[in-house]
C-alpha cells in the first residue's frame, strides 16, 4: 500500500474544511451562517486578512471551492454540532471524533459539558499541526480532550483509544467527518465493527459518505466534476463510496439502525432555506450524511 498523502503532511482538505468554516461565520443571513467561531483563530494571518475583506474572502471561496462544497460544509457542521450537543445533553461516557482534523467542538462547547470525554482520532501530522497553531494562538486545550494520532488504514482503533481514555461499552457518540471517502472499504467495516463489538447499544455515529458513481465518474450530480478534480489534485483522492439508495441495507448488514439519512436535497431544506423559503445555496450532490445507532442485540 502506497502511503496515503496526510501521514507525510498536514491534511490540506482539513485546512480546507477549517478555511470554510471560518468563512460561513461571516455570512449574514442567520440560516446561513456557520457557527464555528474558533476556525478563524486557527488560520494563518494570511488567510485572518482575507476573512475580514468581503471580496476577497468571497474570491477565494469561488476560487478554492467546486460548486456546492461550502454549502455542503457549513451544513455538515451544522449537522455533527446537533449531533454533539445532544450528546453533552444527554451526558454520553464520551465522545469519539474519528479524523478530527481542525475540529473545534470540545473548545466551543467546553461550558456545557459535565463530563463526558472526548477523544480525537487523526493522523498525528494534522494533529500536531492542529496542537501547534492552538499553542501559539493561546486556545485552552480542555481537560475532557485527548489528542490520539492514527493511521487509520495501518493501526487498530481499538487499541489506539484503549492507550487514550476510552472506555469499552459504554454509550459513545462516534463523529465520523469527512473521512469514509478517503479510506478503504475494509477500513469502513472494521471501524464500524469496532463501534458496534466495543460501544454500548444507542450508541451512535454520525458519517458523511459520498455516492459509489462518483468513483466511476460517472459526473451525474451538481457539483460532482468540480470536486474529483479537486481532491485528487492535493493527492487525497477518494476510494470508498456507497450506491445511492444503500444505506439503510448497508447499515442493518453491520448491526446498525439508521436513525436520520440527510441527502443533499435534505440538508438544502434543513440548513439552508430562509423562512419564506427561499433556497440560499446549493449543495454539492456527491455528499451525503446519516445518523446511526448500535442495535439492541
């Protein structure tokens, strides 16, 4: 196996995710903000100089982004922060963020969580990329938040989060973010097992994956050309998708239940339609996230 590119650099596509993110929080209407007011501290000046000057920051988005991937985004965090919060409310042993990258939700939600732990899974180049630029920008670390590097296609989750407070069967919250596409089916499969055999039943995790078409290139939804070129232009081509149509089948094969299944029209209708219903941007249709609990055995 050829090493993947992010266990020799920093993820570019998490530095992507973190850019929009900071981008969505400048957005004026309230159904299209983004809530992640921490990206920004995590840029580089460069990209805080660009932020503050509207133009600019909307060239770039044009400029970095296919058609649809920041709507789609700012609507996935969106998504996984409902996921979390319900998570911290419902006082959840822990939380499990598998390839985390630049994610800020144990820092923005710190002051509502009583207790539950937090375990961030990713590669350690992208990690120790994340810690540094939190040092230097004077970003307290929680104590409920611990840093664990992986490779997800080489190394054992269990063993990995067993060395980094986890504990086994006990209700977890499993936040699977921009990930699936860029591992191997294999790899889906044992890190679902995984959460399944060592997590208590209810326990959930929120996936995003994207379309088995869009692997043929098959170029069937809006936006899809745009980002194929993209992800493999920064050598983080994807390699794992699931036929439109699949999940509740693939879900059920692997002792889940399907709870909530976004589709691209679905997150549009949710995240991103003012109240008289206008629609204030779409979404790339390659993506697709879905919520799933551990059945009762």
């Amino acid at each position: 196996m050829q090493p993947h590119r992010i266990e020799s650099k920093s993820s570019q596509t998490a530095a992507y995710t973190c850019f929009t993110r900071g981008c969505a929080t400048r957005e004026k209407n309230p159904h299209f903000r983004g809530p992640d007011y921490i990206a920004e501290k995590l840029f580089p000046p460069l990209a805080r100089l660009v932020l503050n000057i509207k133009p600019a920051r909307k060239l770039m988005i044009k400029t970095m982004f296919p058609p649809g991937i920041y709507e789609y985004v700012l609507a996935r965090t969106k998504v996984m922060d409902e996921a979390f919060q319900l998570a911290l409310q419902e006082q959840y042993k822990q939380v499990v963020i598998l390839g985390a990258g630049f994610d800020s939700r144990a820092i923005r939600f710190n002051n509502v969580n009583q207790s539950t732990r937090i375990i961030e899974l990713d590669a350690a180049t992208t990690q120790n990329a994340k810690i540094e630029v939190m040092q230097k920008n004077n970003i307290q670390i929680p104590s409920t938040l611990t840093f664990a590097p992986i490779d997800f296609n080489k190394e054992d989750v269990l063993e990995v989060l067993r060395k980094n407070r986890y504990t086994e069967n006990e209700r977890t919250l499993f936040l699977w973010e921009g990930v699936t596409m860029y591992i191997s089916a294999c790899a889906v499969d044992s890190t679902l097992e995984f959460i399944r055999e060592y997590s208590d039943a209810g326990s959930r995790v929120v996936f995003d994956y994207i379309y088995a078409s869009v692997l043929r290139k098959e170029n069937r939804y809006y936006g899809e050309k745009g980002i194929v070129n993209t992800v493999s232009s920064v050598g983080e081509g994807w390699s794992f998708g699931l036929e439109e149509g699949e999940i509740e089948r693939f879900l059920d094969k692997r002792g889940f239940n399907c709870v909530t299944h976004y589709s691209p029209e679905d997150l549009e209708s949710q995240f991103l339609t003012d109240d008289d219903g206008t629609l204030l941007g779409r979404v790339n249709g390659t993506h697709c996230i879905v919520v799933a609990e551990v059945k009762e055995e």
